[in-house]
C-alpha cells in the first residue's frame, strides 16, 4: 500500500469552501479520499465539491452547510456525512474565527469569546462527534489547523493566538486519549498564508515586507503548503505521529520572527 493512498477513506473538512480548507480538500480527494467540503456558505461548497467531482470524474465530494459555533450544526453535518459516505475517517478541524486585531488592551469580551468558542470549543465539539467512528474501527486521523500565532507573543492577534495555544493542548490531550484506540491527533501551524483569512496581514505592504525578510524561505505560504502536511497526517505515512505540532512556516519560527512585527 501507498505511504500516501486514502482510496475508501472518507474525510470532513471544516471551512473548505475556500483557503487553505479548500487546498487540504483537494489533496485529500486527489490520494483517493471522499470529501465533505463544509462552510457557512452552500454555494460555495458546492462549487468546491462540483470542481473536485469533476476533476476526479466521480462523485467523490458532497458539500454540508455548517456554522462551526452551532453544536447542533456540527451534530447535522456529521449526520449528513453518515447518510452520505459512512463512518469518518478523516476530520480536519480548520474553520475559525478572528474577529479583533490589535493590542488585547483593546478587545470586548464578547469578541474574546467568539474567538475562543470557534476556535477551541467548537473543535471539541466536532472531535467528540467523530471519534466514536473511529474508536470503532480502532483507525483514525484528526488534524486540527493552529497557528504559529500561538507559539509567539503578539501585539496584533494576541487573543486568535490564545486560541491557537489551546488547540495545541486539545491535541495533546486527545492523543493521549484516543492513542490506545489508534487514533491521531496532531496540529499544523502555518505562518501568514495568502489566504482570505488572513488578508489583514499579508496586504498590509509594512508587515508583508518584514515577514518575508524574517522567514529563512523568503516567502510567505500558499494552502498548498500546508495541504501537503494535511495528507501525510491523515495517510499511512503519518501513523506513529501523534500529539504533535508540525509548523509550515518557511522557517519563520526558527529564526525567531514573531509574525513580521
């Protein structure tokens, strides 16, 4: 069997109608796997899971409208996945929210809030749905998006970094959990992508030139970057790692930048 073969397995991917969501949809979908691709936006998913289908020549997409920060939306979409493809081998948690950028001096408790249910707890949310699936067949692989904001202070996204170290524990945690089961959990933390999501910063020019300065690689990542790292936690290559915080990040990390400030 191919190190990198998912043919049969089935994969939920959170905020996947676009970014690096999109991206790990693709890769996952290309080595074999069927795909939930998962957003607030139906259309949106359908034309991601209608790109798939037809660049594969098969049905091996859906698309499920979900809102991550409903638990009774996260317990339909994993209802309509059942209906659709079976049991859940796969689930990458990457939808998430950041709703405040700059000092924490500065930000509500209602938007702190926000940031953290979506991004944490409703992670926690979606794992403990999935997991019985996988407890069942003793197989299984989550891979949860972080951040390298949550490995390095910050006076721009402080409270989205929070969020992002939370999620390193929740992995900790969940490996440590569902390990004797054969279950894997793992992060990835990408540096600034070009993605939507993080528009914020990669357009502003000051931030954009300071990052790619700082990171060994010289160049911020695309969601191809960090969809290489998503298959091969998912696929048979990745099967002793677990509890594990991989950072896609050119480098960034290493030589000590702190997000282009």
């Amino acid at each position: 069997m191919s190190l990198f073969d998912l043919d049969g397995r089935v994969a939920v991917i959170t905020g996947s109608s676009r970014g690096i969501g999109r991206a790990i949809a693709q890769r996952l979908a290309e080595h074999g796997a069927r795909v939930v691709i998962s957003s607030r936006s139906l259309e949106a998913c359908r034309s991601v899971a209608d790109d798939i289908n037809a660049a594969r020549g098969e049905a091996r997409a859906i698309a499920v409208e979900a809102n991550i920060s409903s638990k009774d939306g996260l317990r339909s979409l994993v209802d309509r996945t059942h209906d659709a493809f079976g049991s859940i081998d796969i689930l990458v948690c990457n939808a998430a929210t950041n709703v405040h950028f700059g000092p924490l001096s500065g930000i509500t408790d209602e938007q702190f809030r926000k940031i953290f249910d979506n991004n944490v707890l409703s992670n926690h949310w979606l794992i403990q749905l999935v997991a019985p699936d996988m407890i069942a067949r003793h197989d299984g692989a989550i891979v949860i998006i972080s951040s390298v904001a949550g490995l390095v202070g910050s006076s721009l996204v402080g409270a989205y970094g929070v969020s992002k170290a939370a999620d390193f524990q929740l992995a900790r945690n969940l490996a440590a959990e569902l390990g004797p089961h054969n279950v894997r959990v793992n992060c990835i933390a990408p540096g600034i992508v070009r993605t939507k999501f993080a528009r914020a910063l990669w357009e502003n020019p000051e931030i954009c030139r300071s990052t790619e300065a700082h990171t060994p690689l010289r160049r911020l990542g695309e969601p191809d970057d960090v969809a290489g790292v998503a298959v091969f936690l998912a696929a048979p290559a990745g099967r002793f790692v677990t509890g594990q915080a991989i950072v896609v990040d050119g480098g960034a990390v290493a030589a000590a930048s702190a997000l282009g400030e």
